[in-house]
C-alpha cells in the first residue's frame, strides 16, 4: 500500500500565539488520513467475508417499528451486512408485544401470522431481540425455524434455557443500575429521593424493575426510592409538577395513556421535558440528547451491530462460543444538561463521551490559512457544480410536483368513487392487516371501533379475536384465486365476504381486496316474503273452503225444514199409536222420553244450519278483497258482534268469562265493514293467546265521546302482559314472541295500518299482568 505524506512548514517569523508546531491542522489531517487507511486495510485482511452467495436472514422483533430499541438494532445490524454482505435479503417481522399484550393476540394470531408467514420459508440466520421473540425462536426451533442458528440480543428471560440449547447463541448487554445510580450520587449529593418510572405489564421492562430493586438495596441509607409503575401518561404528568426540586427521575419503561395506548418515543420525551426540573436518567443511549444527563449506557445499536457479526461469523463456518458474548456499557453524557445542572466537566469519568458541545473558537496560522483558501476554492467550485446539480433537480422536483398534483388529484377521484360504494372494501396484507378501507367499511363494520389501518382484519372487521373460520382471505393469498364465504358475525349478523387477490409481475399474491356485503336484511326479506305468501295462500284456502261449505249446508237447511215439516204431521198419528198400544221403540229410544224433545230436535238442526251460513258469510267477507278506497255505512257493534262469532270457538277454549257492553246509542261510522273486522278478530285473539287460564276474562265495549265526535272500541283482557322493552315493537311488521307457535308478526302491524288508513288512533296499551288491560281504538 502507497502512502502519500504531505508537510507545510510554517514561516519562523510568523506570530502565532498556539503552542502547536507549523502546519499542524495539515499534519494532523494526513495522519488521520494514514490511520484510517491502516485501520481498513487491518479490518479487511483481519474481518474476511464469507464465502461469496446470497444469504436469507430473519430478523424477529418483540416490538413494533417505530419503537427506538427496535429501530436502532435494526440499523446495527444492517450496517455490518451492508459493509461485508450487500446482497444479503433481511426479513423483518414484528410480533408487536408492545401495544398488544392480550394474551390471545400473542398466542393465537401473532402464532398463526407468523406460522402462515414462514412455514414455507427457509433462512439461514435468525436473528431475535427481545423476550418475546426468544421465546417464540426456543419454542418453535425444530418446526417453524427448521432447526437453523438462532442469535438473540435485548433479551433478559429465558438465557438459561437459551444457553443449554445447541445452536442457540447471545449478545448480552445487562443495563449498569448500579454505575447510573453511583453517577447520580456523585452528581446530584442533595437530591435523595429517587423517582423511577417503569412498567411491569412487559416482561422485559419488568424483569429490569425487580433487578433494579436489587441494586437499589444497597444504596437505601443515601436514596430515598420511589416507584412509579404502569402509571398513565396524564397521571405521572400531574405528579411530576409535585415533585420537590431535591428529585431525580429515573426512566426504566415507557407509559401509556389513560385510554391504554403507548405513547411514542417523542410524545414520551416531551413530556418529560416540557413537566420536569429535576435532573432526568435512564440506563440506554437512546434517551442521551432527549433530556438525561448520561452515565454508563446500554447501547442497543452496539447489540445489534454485535448480534450481526456473530452471525458472519457463523456463515464463515468459524465456531462461536455458546456462552453469551456479554457487552459492556459506554460512558456517555449530554453537555447541555450538565450545564443547566450545574455539573463541571472536570467530574466526567476520562474516556466519557459528550455530545452537544460548543465550537471550539482557536487562532490558526498562516499555513492553515492558505490550507482554508484552498479548501474554500474547492469549497465554491464543488458548490457551483452543486447548484448546477440543484438546478437541474429543483426542474426534476418541480416536474415530479406536477406529477404528484395530477397523482393527488386522480387518486380522490378515485377515492370519491370507492368511498361511494355502499358495501365495505378493504385491501388486507398478507399478516392479515388492514391497510386501507372505504368509508363504508368504517361505519359498515365498526360504527363502534372505529377503522385504523394496520390493525388485524379479524378484530377490526369482525370484531374477533382469532382468525375467522373459512377465512376466504387466507384462502385466496394460499391458492391466488376468487374466494366466497359467508361469515356470521358475533352480532349476528350475516355477511357475504369475497376475496380477490392482487398479483405483482412474479405471479406472488402481494395482497387482497375483500369484499364484503351485508345480507342479513336481505336473508330477512325473503323469508317474509315467503311467509306472506304462505298466508295469502291460506286466506284463499279459506274463502275456497268457505265456499264448499255452504253448498251442503244449504241441502241441510232445505231438508231441515222439510224435515220439520213432517215430523209436525207425523207427531199426532204417533201420540195416537202411544195412547193405544203403550210405549215403543223409535229410532233406538223410547218414544215416551223424546215424544216431548222430537218437535225441538228439527229447530235446533235449522238454527245450526243457518248459524253455520253466518259464520261461512263472516268468513268469505273477511277474506274477500276490499278495494282500497271502497267505504260504507256500517254499525260498529255489528262488527264486533260479527268479529265475535267468527273466533267464537277461540273464545270458547280461552276464557268462560267474556262481556260485551255494547253502547245502544252509537251512531253509523263510515268505512269497510270487512277491513274492521279484520281488526277486530286480530284484537279478539290475542287476547284469548294472553290469558293464562279460562278463569281470566275477556271484555269488549265500545262508548260514543259526542265532544270529539269518536266511536271508541275498547278490547280488555286479563292476560299475562306485555314486557315494557318490547311494548314499543308489537305493531312493527313481522315481529312476535310467538314464532314456534306460528305467529307471523302481522295482524297487529296490518290492523294498525286499516286503523291509520281510516283515520282513527290507538288510544293506549297498558301490559300490566292479571287486570283488564285496554287496547282502545277510536274511529271518527
């Protein structure tokens, strides 16, 4: 390797107030310069790569994207394989333990997610950080995992079994408790009273809080030590204003609002910057410039960094020790709190490093000012090619603006349209996640919960907490087919759920559009239209029936007075034959016991004969069409008597106690005579289904108000009542209590109709059990 070395002396007579030698900025620069070019060639012949090839390695988290740790060890470990393995393929998936420990998350969805995700996958690397995602590696080694290398990091559970099984190797790193609380003591020697914020619902976080109790042990005679655990952002807000000034706080976990949701990285910090004025600690990197002072440091980066060299040195086929290779913390401190607090740089630990220093203001000589010169000529060329460079990108950026505009703008058109789409559509991604939806996916499926992208389909669509049975998603993305299924939701409902795959240009289902429509209104309908139809069916029976009867009846009636007739005649010339011969046998009875019944028997078979013609009438009338604006002049008690013979037999197995009080006085009402009654016999019978025996009675009456100038029908029972949460349905179309009895939920819905139709009211209904409750009706 050539090395190049450069010398300026400096002009002896030149002043120069530095004790540094001539051309010592030159110097120092070219020795940087040979260093680092030692340093790499020493790091390439010492760090060789592995055989060349493409390697697959997964990265499993126990948090979420987003968070510091997860995102700092992610870039560990792709810097070292973009400085040795540029084409390697890093796979990254997220069991995001943090925001989601419910128990049947983790162990139902996120499991089958990841088995879903993997089990046709193949790695040759897997790297976990955290508790949560070591303990799904251990357990799913020798299935999921294919029995490959495992390398952890940011893990504190499980190490003694991860230790004991082969090809299982570690990064620990154990947060310096004790160092952080030494450097407070040290700095802060009046404030005794230690405040730690933690959680204890994460068991990383809570592994660190009982380790911390530990240590804390031995400082009990110089700290006071208070514990603020899975307290809500809003709370250790209002206690941090009531803090005393002799505090410190300690940050060993994150918080979370009162509504339960984490808060972020920055919202977290804000708030401890914008509350507290005691000085801030915690024990990793990533809060250093967020408001801690410093001290010994975990470094999350470092483990990842160290997590991915041992893995290069696993794929170089050299052995690694199963004991884990422990990392120690760096001593780290952020100048600006040390000077709103008071602390002397002198006091910092040799070797500490600080960020957020000052400038350094120096006198430089006149080599270094010709040095200056020449690094600004090369300063304003390299900027004039900039700009030119800027130019040029500014007319790019102001084209891609233009494209972004026409973008934006087709794309709400395009969004106008899909939102305009009644059913719910929604594009899921292959963990089963919902990363966009139409607005009427929002208030189709969770008018409740609410539609947040990126939450699992099964809980945001459906409201469950496991992975939908015949799921038509999962279907799709296996076979990159059309999928239908029905799915019935927890709320009874019934949906129509079509999935459609979307394909990228290698033929891999990338995601799904589903599709889903509700049909359960749908499924309703038909099943009342099938019933309204039944019953149509069965008013024509009815009529037909109606019809049939009377023919035989009239035979009956004509044959009855014929009948009579003859036994009129005959009943002397048999009184005669008794008076002269004594008693006989006629008909199987003794003419001495029916000589007297004889002359009756023929009426009572006429007055039945044209009971059962009125009844046949009432029936055909009631069933017969009515014209819809078809009126007469009718007499309501005519109807109600009318009504009352048509369910006379209902009535006669209901109740041995039914009244009518029919007022003399009331006047002749236009209207159908046929529609009323079909009122009335709707009334009449479900007041006989009301009554729980025949002891209970039924009343009907009706009474002229001259002063309103109404006819009020009322129908009182004593029957078992109406519950009160469902009294406000009784006239809705189709609903009744009595549906396996063969209630339809349509004479109260139809009988309140001819009412309206007719102008007249429903009074009130009463639903108090074991008295006559009222139903009335008024007619003007």
């Amino acid at each position: 390797m050539a090395i190049f070395l450069m010398t300026i002396q400096r002009n002896r007579h030149t002043p120069y107030a530095s004790p540094a030698k001539p051309g010592k900025l030159a110097t120092i620069v070219i020795l940087a310069l040979f260093f680092s070019l030692l340093l790499i060639g020493n790091a390439l012949s010492e760090d060789q790569k592995p055989q060349p090839g493409i390697y697959h390695i997964l990265v499993l988290h126990s948090y979420h994207p987003g968070f510091p740790c997860t995102d700092t060890i992610t870039e560990g470990i792709q810097s070292v394989f973009r400085g040795h393995l540029p084409d390697t393929h890093i796979d990254i998936e997220y069991i995001d333990s943090k925001r989601h420990q419910d128990p049947i998350f983790l162990s139902k969805i996120v499991e089958s997610m990841l088995h879903y995700k993997l089990k046709s996958r193949t790695y040759d690397i897997v790297i976990v950080a955290g508790n949560e995602a070591l303990s799904f590696a251990l357990g799913h080694r020798s299935t999921i995992l294919k029995g490959i290398p495992v390398i952890y990091c940011a893990a504190n559970a499980n190490l003694e079994k991860a230790t004991s099984m082969s090809g299982v190797y570690g990064i620990r790193s154990m947060p310096d408790m004790a160092g952080v609380l030494r450097q407070i003591k040290k700095f802060h020697p009046n404030n005794r009273n230690v405040v730690v914020i933690g959680d204890t619902t994460d068991s990383y976080d809570n592994q660190n809080y009982l380790r911390f109790i530990e240590v804390a042990k031995t400082f009990a005679g110089d700290m006071n030590f208070d514990y603020w655990n899975n307290l809500s952002s809003e709370t250790v807000k209002q206690r941090l204003t009531e803090l005393p000034n002799d505090s410190v706080l300690v940050i060993n976990g994150y918080l979370n609002d009162n509504a339960g949701n984490l808060l972020s990285f920055n919202e977290q910090n804000a708030l401890f910057r914008n509350i507290s004025r005691i000085p801030m600690y915690s024990f990793w990197d990533v809060y250093l410039g967020e408001g801690i002072v410093g001290g010994p440091l975990t470094s999350p980066r470092e483990q990842g960094k160290a997590a991915a060299r041992m893995a290069l040195t696993i794929l170089k086929g050299d052995k690694v020790p199963q004991v884990p290779t422990l990392l120690k913390s760096n001593l780290m401190f952020d100048y600006n709190q040390l000077q709103r607090f008071g602390i002397s740089q002198a006091s910092i630990p040799g070797g500490s490093k600080i960020i957020n220093l000052p400038p350094n203001n120096f006198q430089i000589s006149k080599g270094q000012f010709w040095i200056a010169i020449s690094l600004l000529v090369s300063s304003i060329t390299i900027s004039l090619v900039l700009i030119r460079n800027i130019m040029n990108r500014r007319i790019a950026e102001a084209m891609l603006r233009e494209s972004e505009r026409n973008f934006r703008d087709l794309s709400q058109q395009f969004g106008i349209i899909l939102d305009g789409i009644s059913d719910g559509l929604s594009l899921i991604s292959p963990d089963m996640k919902v990363i966009w939806s139409n607005k009427s996916t929002e208030t189709f499926f969770n008018g409740t919960l609410g539609t947040t992208p990126g939450d699992n389909c099964c809980k945001l669509l459906y409201n469950r907490s496991s992975v939908c049975e015949e799921c038509p998603a999962i279907k799709s993305f296996a076979t990159g087919e059309r999928v239908e299924s029905i799915i019935t939701t927890p709320d009874g409902r019934t949906l129509e759920v079509k999935a459609f795959p979307v394909v990228d240009g290698a033929g891999m289902v990338t995601h799904v559009i589903m599709l889903a429509s509700d049909i359960t209104e749908k499924n309703q309908l038909l099943e009342d239209s099938i019933r309204t139809g039944k019953l149509a069916s069965i008013g024509e029976l009815a009529a037909g029936v109606a019809h049939e009867i009377n023919n035989p009846n009239a035979v009956i009636m004509l044959n009855s007075e014929i009948l009579k007739k003859v036994s009129t005649s005959l009943t002397p010339i048999l009184t005669q034959h008794f008076e002269a011969n004594g008693d006989f046998m006629l008909g199987g009875l003794h003419y001495n016991e029916i000589k007297h019944d004889l002359p009756f028997l023929f009426g009572e078979i006429v007055d039945s004969a044209v009971r059962i013609k009125r009844i046949v009438d009432d029936l055909r009338n009631f069933a017969r069409e009515d014209e819809p604006d078809a009126e007469e002049v009718i007499n309501i008690n005519d109807a109600i008597r009318t009504s009352s013979r048509l369910v006379g037999n209902a009535i006669k197995n209901a109740t041995d106690r039914f009244e009518l009080e029919l007022c003399n006085e009331m006047p002749l009402i236009r209207g159908s005579l046929q529609r009323i009654e079909q009122v009335l016999v709707n009334l009449i019978l479900n007041a006989c289904q009301a009554l729980p025996s025949k002891d209970r009675g039924i009343r009907i009456s009706t009474v002229y108000d001259p002063d309103a100038g109404e006819c009020v029908v009322t129908v009182a029972d004593e029957g078992i009542g109406i519950p009160p949460e469902i009294l406000p349905k009784i006239t809705d179309p189709f609903f009744t209590t009595k549906r396996t009895q063969g209630g339809t939920g349509l004479g109260l819905s139809i009988s309140m109709r001819i009412i309206r139709d007719f102008k007249g009211s429903r009074k009130r209904l009463q639903h108090e059990s074991g008295t006559l409750s009222p139903d009335a009706h008024s007619a003007r």
